[in-house]
C-alpha cells in the first residue's frame, strides 16, 4: 500500500515535470544529475540518458562552471526556493557547445533520496532579442527616453538623455526618477508616480501645466513628458518620453510679445474659431478685457449680420491657409464691447503651432482712413473744379477780350473818322462808350490774371527788405502824387513765390494810399512778427477804414464797396491777394475801425522748395 | 521810318484784318497791304510770288488763333518753304494770346511777339528794327 503510494506520488510528479514548458533538472547533492524531462533534451540535445548520473556542469560553459560546485554547496546548506544567479546574466551549455541565455528558478526536494534542486531553466533567448530590439528602439528614438520601474528607479536611458541632461549613463541608472526633477517639483512626484501606476495609461503628462526638468549641472529646461506604460518581466515598467520644449516656450514668447508690440490688433483664433490670444491693441480697438476674450469665439467682435456665415468663412480658410487678406473687396465690420462698429481691414495669416493650425488675424481700423479717403475724394474733386474754373476764366477772359478789342478798334476809327462831325451830346456818348470798354478790358484782363495766379512760379527764397523796396519804388509815382508817408520795418527772408508776393505787397499798399479821405496825407506801416512758426506780415494804414460787416466780402472777386467816381478799381485786388496766400497756404484777414485806418494781416507758413 | 514795298497780314478775323490793314496805311508804312483770312490763303500767296514779284511780302503778321491751320502749323509749313520765297520776310506774332505757353514757343521760332492791336508806335518800332 505504501509501496504503491509512492509509486503514484513519483508518477504525479514526473507528469508535471514532464507537461511543464520549461527544462526541469532535478540535482542531488553531490551535483549529479537525478532526473531530467523531455523539454531538457529538446533544449540542451543530451538524450536522458547522456544526462542522468552527470554532474549539473556540463551544462554549463566552462567560464562558469568552475565556480558552479561552490554555488552549489552554499544552496544545500540553507536550501530556500529561489531564483539563481540575481542581477548577473545566466548561460547555458548545449551539446553541441553553443550557449544560450537562461533563467533558473530554484526548488529545493526533500526525496527518499535525500535533499535534492529542482532546477527549473527557462530559454530566454527570444526574450533577450525583444528587450535588445526595446533598447535599440529606444537608444534610437530622436527624444530622451527614460524607462522606469514602479518604484521610480531608471532602469534604462538612451544617448538623448545623456544629451539632454548632461548626465552618463552610469549615473542615473539605479537612481531615482526624482534626480531629474527640480527639487520644488521632486517633493510630491511619488505620489504622482503612484498614482499612475494604479491606472498605467498612455497619456501626456501634467496637462495644462508648465514642466520642468533639471539638468545636471542644476539649470531648468521646460519639458513636455509622454508616459507609456510597458508590461515587462520585471513587473510594471513606465516608459517616459521627454521633449524639451525650452525654444519652443522661447519663440513662443518671441511671438507672443511680438504681436503684443504690434502697432494694430491681432487676434490669434483656432480652427473652431476660438480666440486664444490678443494683444494690447485689440483690448484698445474693442474695449474688452483680454480675459473677456480669450477662450471666447471670434464672433463676439461681429455685427449679427455678418456673424453667421463666419464659420463658413473659417472653415474654407482653414481648408486652404495662406496669408491674405480678408473679404477682398467687401467693406468689413468689427463690433465693439459697447455695440458700436468700426469698418476694418484684416490680414489673415496661417501659423502652425505645436496646438495645430490657428490663423493669426491682424485688425486695422480703418474708419479714420475711410473718413480721410472721403476727405481726400472730395479734395480731388475740388481742385478739378477749381483747375476747370480757372480754365474758364482763362478761356472766357481771352475770348472776351476779342470782340471788346474790335469794339475798341471801331471806337477808334469813328473818332478818327467822324468825331469832327458830331455835336457835343454825341462826343459825351462816344465818351462814354470808350471809358466802358476800357473798364471792361481791365476787368478781363484781371480775370485773366486772377486765373493764371501761381501757376507758372517756383518757390524762392526772398529778402522781403528787397522785395518790398522794389514794390515802393515801382508805386514811387503815386507815392510822389499823394504825397505818402511809407514806413517799412525790417523783414524776414523766406521762401516765397515771388512774383506773386510782390503783386501782394503792391496791391495792399496802393489800397492803403488809395482808400483815403480826399487832402489826407496817407501813411503806411508794414512790419512783420513770427508768430508759432509762421512770418506775419501787416499792412496798416491811417484812412477811410472798413467796416467789421465787410471783413468777409471784401476778399470776394468783383466785390466793391465804393462807387468807381470815388474810389477806383477793379474789384479784384483782394481777391488776387487772397489767392496769393492761399497759394502760400497762409491766411488773410483785416482789423480795422470805420474812419479810422485798416491792417491787413498774412501769415505764411514755412514752405519747403 | 521806311516804308515797305508790302506787308502780308494773316488773321482769321477780317475785323482785325480791316483795322490793322488801315492803320499800316494811315502810318503809310508799305505799299501794299495784303489780307489773307487763312495760313493756307498766305501760303499759297507765298508759292505764286513769280505771279507778283512786286507784291512779295516784306513783313508778315500773323496770327496764332485761327481755325483749320492755326498760327504754328502756318510756321511749321512757312519754314518748308524755299528761301527765295520766305526771303525778306519777318514774322511778327500778332495775337491776343497773353498764355505764356505760346509766349514761350513763339519766343523760340520767331523773333518778335506782340499783342493786338497794331498801332503806329508798334509798326515804327518793328520797321526801325527790322528794316
């Protein structure tokens, strides 16, 4: 019965021994090989029989096998159920003499035979070409790879690391994971670590927020970490992959301040048409906070009318992004926080950033622009008037003077011809009509000179000391005849059209000698002041004076506040001095009290020639 | 002042053609006096001078403001003229035209440029200088 007993018991266990996947080699003592199964054969090429009886040695290269026997007895002494060989790399012995790498767990038996190791050996070598294919992977990976175990220990890093941490690689393996980390981030990194062993997932690390790295030499790089957890032999193994994102943050920055300092609104939007960046200006042009901003889509700034194909818009840019501008030819519209609109121009640029394609749109208010351009449209159409006016006057001044000369020629021939055989009432009547004709050729030739103002003449720069003696002793025989008094203080030399100030000078001092009560002995100042940049110049005289209701009209062309018999003229002498310094781009304008003398004031800016 | 064998007026405007024909014969400046009312006419009058060797023009007025052929397009056609037929001929502008443009350009092609009308003064003076 006993006999029979263990019978069964060493059947039981020869057909475990036998159906196990691993080569099992049973060992006494002495370290003859007790037993063998059929997978030993398949692994080492020894038949059984070669086997059992043999000393464990020869399965094992000779390198080793010298110190094997010692191994051995230290095993029996304290015989435990262990794995052999911890931390050093294991081989075995073929028959053929090629070797291959193992792992060996160790069972000691209590037999019949006394204590004897069950050596269980597994064929690692497939293992062994995965984990180098896994190293080779990783040592070739264009990133810093650190692969770390469940207790935060690096158990292996590739050149990048080295690189990019400054550290051999004999100097983190076996450390902590937390060498790389700042010593303010290092503290509560375990329970991080912890945490994502419970629930290892492929995920990025510490979203939304800033990373960082120490170097060794104790310096910070900004880092974006991906964790990749990775079912190894060895248990529970975290892969970590690091990027160092310092010139990314960097030119990131670049970018960001440099659409701060950008002199008009930019709005930097993603695909869904969310803002995730602004600058000063847009706070300025919009009225919003940036935190009312950011986070928000872009049609908050749109009037309604335009909001609702936006994303239509949006999608076709994103569709095909290239720098352009906007709604080429369409007036555009943005909305202010307070309601109102301002007409703009946009610039549409594709950025690709590590968050995907966003479009980096740049907003100009363009209502001052549109108010100017009408200003400008309107100027044009001015000056085109004008051109076409002075262009009549021109014509119609020159066509007038022809049949009034052929008037003037027949007047001539009929004195000539008949005078002599008309009576005294008929002499006044001729007498008449040739006094109108010649106030009529004067007046046209006026209107034709008052068109013609200016346009032939360059700036010059001019003494106005010479100038204006030039114009008084051009006046010296009315001067003489009225007996005037003409003070001229110093003046300034400036850049002039010199003809036409001259005209000027000439018109306002015969004006100042002319309008005077009869028997009065005209006197005349002119003197000049600067004033905020600009000459001033004055004409003052001591006669009939103006009144304050006709300091407007008296510059108008053709207008006249005396009759011909008392004082002469042809109406136009102001309106040409007015021209003159609208020319010189100055005013004119006049002070006086009636009866008691006029001044007449210009100015004229600084004018470059 | 001398007096010309003939002066050649050209003027569109037979007012003006009349007044200036009497005053160069109440001055009794010339001879005779011929009015063409066209460049064309007084060019055509220039080509037959065989026709009146007597009546060849000394002294030309003409004027720039005329329909058809104006004063400038006569000048560009006198100049291709023969010598012989242009010869002794001075051209003095004669217009109402006070445009610098053509102030310039006519002080470029010929040598005198007046305004209308003709006087006596103006015609002695041209005679005196010219002649």
């Amino acid at each position: 019965m006993e006999q029979k007993q263990i019978k069964h018991t060493e059947l039981t266990f020869q057909l475990i021994v036998e159906s196990s996947p691993n080569a099992i080699v049973l060992v006494n003592k002495e370290g003859k090989i007790a037993y063998v199964n059929n997978q030993t054969e398949k692994l080492f090429g020894y038949t059984k029989v070669e086997l059992v009886g043999q000393l464990v040695e020869m399965l094992i290269p000779t390198r080793y096998s010298e110190n094997h026997p010692g191994f051995r007895n230290t095993f029996f002494t304290s015989p435990k159920v262990r794995s052999m060989g911890v931390g050093r790399e294991l081989f075995a012995l073929r028959k053929d003499n090629t070797e291959f790498p193992i792992e060996i767990g160790l069972n000691p038996i209590v037999t019949v035979d006394g204590t004897m190791v069950l050596a269980s050996i597994i064929d690692i070598t497939e293992r062994k070409k995965a984990e180098e294919r896994f190293r080779l992977v990783v040592e070739s990976a264009p990133n810093a790879m650190v692969l770390v175990n469940h207790e935060g220990i690096i158990t292996l890093i590739n050149r990048q690391t080295e690189t990019l941490f400054g550290y051999e690689r004999i100097e983190l393996v076996g450390k902590k994971i937390e060498i790389l980390l700042p010593e303010r981030f290092s503290k509560h990194h375990p329970e991080h670590r912890t945490s994502f062993f419970r629930t290892p997932q492929t995920r990025s690390m510490g979203a939304g927020r800033n990373l960082f790295a120490r170097k060794k030499d104790g310096s910070e790089i900004q880092v974006e970490i991906g964790l990749n957890p990775i079912d190894a032999v060895e248990g529970q193994l975290v892969l970590v992959s690091i990027i160092d994102i310092t010139d990314r943050k960097k030119a990131e920055e670049r970018f960001r301040l440099v659409v701060e300092s950008a002199p008009n609104a930019m709005i930097l939007v993603n695909h869904e048409g969310v803002i995730n960046l602004i600058n000063k200006q847009t706070e300025i042009l919009f009225g919003y906070e940036r935190s009312e901003l950011i986070g928000k889509k872009l049609e908050i700034l749109l009037p309604e009318r335009f909001s609702n194909q936006h994303s239509t818009h949006r999608n076709d840019f994103f569709k095909k992004p290239q720098t352009r501008s906007m709604g080429k030819g369409r007036d555009l519209f943005a909305k202010r926080k307070d309601g109102t609109e301002v007409q703009v121009e946009i610039g549409l640029n594709p950025i690709e950033t590590a968050e995907g394609q966003l479009v980096l749109a740049s907003i100009i208010d363009i209502t001052e622009r549109k108010i100017q351009e009408m200003i400008l449209k309107k100027q044009v159409e001015l000056e085109t008037k004008n051109k076409e006016l002075e262009q009549f006057a021109y014509v119609a001044s020159h066509d007038l003077q022809e049949p009034l000369r052929t008037v003037s020629n027949y007047m001539q021939i009929f004195e000539e011809d008949y005078l002599a055989h008309l009576d005294d009432d008929a002499r006044k009547y001729i007498h008449s009509v040739n006094n109108a004709t010649k106030r009529m050729s004067t007046l046209v030739k006026a209107l034709l000179d008052f068109s013609r103002l200016g346009r032939n003449s360059k700036l010059a720069h001019v003494d106005c000391n010479e100038l204006i003696d030039n114009v008084v002793s051009d006046l010296q025989t009315l001067i003489k005849r009225t007996n005037s008094i003409i003070h001229v203080a110093e003046m300034p030399s400036l850049n002039l059209y010199e003809v036409e100030i001259g005209q000027l000078f000439q018109n306002l001092i015969s004006n100042a000698i002319k309008f005077q009560e009869k028997n009065s002995t005209p006197e005349v100042h002119i003197y000049s002041k600067n004033v905020n940049g600009k000459w001033q110049f004055s004409v003052r005289d001591n006669g009939i004076g103006i009144t304050p209701a006709h300091f407007e009209r008296i510059f108008d062309i053709f207008q006249r506040l005396h009759a011909t018999a008392e004082y002469e003229g042809s109406g136009i002498g102001l309106a040409n001095c007015k021209r003159i310094v609208e020319l010189h781009q100055g005013e004119i304008w006049v002070e006086s009290t009636l009866g008691k003398g006029a001044t007449f004031n210009f100015t004229i800016p600084p004018l470059t020639i | 002042m001398k007096k010309l064998r003939c002066i050649m007026l050209i003027d569109d405007n037979p007012d003006d053609n009349f007044f200036h024909q009497r005053v160069i014969k109440k001055a009794d400046a010339a001879e005779v006096v011929i009015a063409e009312n066209s460049g064309m006419g007084a060019l055509e009058y220039l080509k037959l001078k065989k026709d009146h060797p007597q009546e060849h023009p000394d002294l030309i007025f003409l004027d720039i403001n005329m329909p058809g052929m104006n004063g400038w397009e006569f000048l560009e056609e006198y100049e291709k003229l023969d010598k012989d037929l242009q010869s002794r001929v001075i051209i003095v502008m004669l217009t109402t035209s006070e445009n610098p443009d053509d102030r310039m350009k006519a002080m470029n092609i010929v040598p005198e440029f007046r305004t209308k009308p003709l006087t006596k003064e103006m015609l002695e003076e041209i005679i005196n200088k010219y002649f």
